[in-house]
C-alpha cells in the first residue's frame, strides 16, 4: 500500500520529469528519457537510476562549447576545485566494464579519479567516479555522469549533464552540497563564459 510519502515522492518525480521533458525538448538527438547514449548503453556501468539533471542553453556554437566542456584536461577553467586534469591510460581492473581511458583530477588538494566508458569526440561522453582510486570523499555509489552538446535554434548550444547514481544516507546531505557548492556553480562559469541560462534543474 502507498503511503502519503510515496505519493507525494511519485508527484514529484513526475513533475521533474515534466519540467525537463519541456526543457531537453529544445534537442532531440540524445533523448533523455533513454539508458543509451549512441553506441553506449548506461546499463553497462550502473543500473541507478538517472537522479539529476541540468540542462543549459548556451549562446556559442556546439563546437566551441564541446571544445572547452569535451576537454577532459580543462575541467579546471570552469569547474570549481578543480586544480589541474590528466589523462591515463586505463586503470580499472576490478570493475564491470572496461573503460577508453582514465582521467584523474587534482580536487581540492585531493586525488578524484574517473574512468571514461564512453566518448565519442563529438558532442557526448560518459564518465563514472572510481572510488577505490579516489581519495576523495564521494557521497554516491554506483555513479554514471554524462555530458552532451547539441545545436538548438539561433546557432545556440543545448549542454545536458545527467547523473545517474544512489545517495544512500550519506548522500541525502552530501549530493545537495556537491550539487550546490560544484555543479551549480560550475555550470554558471559556463553561462557566465558563452552567455545563456539554466533551462532545466531536476
């Protein structure tokens, strides 16, 4: 039997998903009602379920926003914490998938590494958090992110950023200041870079 809860949890999940519905409807070459990404299917990293989304409408051409978001050696030019960005090769040996390479960032004085399962060069690529190679404190588990870069009217850019992850406990406090402190503002740079707004926050 539902409780009040579930319902008014379930009310909302669907408003959320009402609100970027209109939103992402700006695009429609990554749809994001789906768990596959071209070639890539989520489901080969994490079965969590897609928990946060943000979406922006940039004034630059899709290229030269995939230039600098795309790049995965120059996160420190507009996400906060950020100090510096490398690429490896591949690190992961335990896990369930087997990833194109690995990226580690200097976050905060601290290590951040991730494994890149997914890049197509273009306009879309997926990365997962991995916390045995991380010294960083991550509030999620099971965590898939995806970025993608499409053209909207006008010459404009539509930048979708989806995380895929469960919070567990630690997470309900953790992911609201990880979103607040990092994501939001990082995306702002972004705003604040090539001009444009936030069109979804789910």
């Amino acid at each position: 039997m539902k409780t009040r809860r579930d319902i008014l949890l379930g009310a909302s999940a669907t408003l959320a998903a009402s609100i970027a519905g209109q939103a992402l409807a700006l695009g429609n070459k990554f749809p994001h009602d789906t768990r596959s990404l071209g070639t890539f299917n989520v489901d080969t990293v994490t079965n969590a379920a897609l928990d946060q989304t943000f979406a922006l409408q940039l004034n630059a051409a899709p290229s030269s926003v995939w230039d600098l978001v795309g790049s995965h050696t120059r996160l420190n030019e507009w996400f906060p914490g950020i100090a510096s960005a490398y690429v490896l090769e591949p690190t992961s040996t335990n896990r369930n998938f087997t990833p194109l390479f690995t990226r580690q960032c200097e976050f905060e004085g601290d290590l951040l590494t991730e494994d890149i399962p997914y890049d197509n060069g273009r306009d879309a690529y997926a990365y997962s958090i991995n916390k045995e190679r991380s010294n960083v404190l991550v509030p999620v588990s099971d965590h898939l992110g995806i970025f993608t870069v499409e053209p909207v009217s006008g010459g404009k850019s539509l930048l979708v950023w989806r995380q895929y992850w469960r919070k567990g406990l630690m997470g309900q406090v953790g992911v609201p200041r990880l979103v607040n402190r990092y994501m939001k503002p990082g995306l702002q740079n972004l705003v604040d870079r090539y001009g444009g707004g936030f069109v979804a926050v789910t």
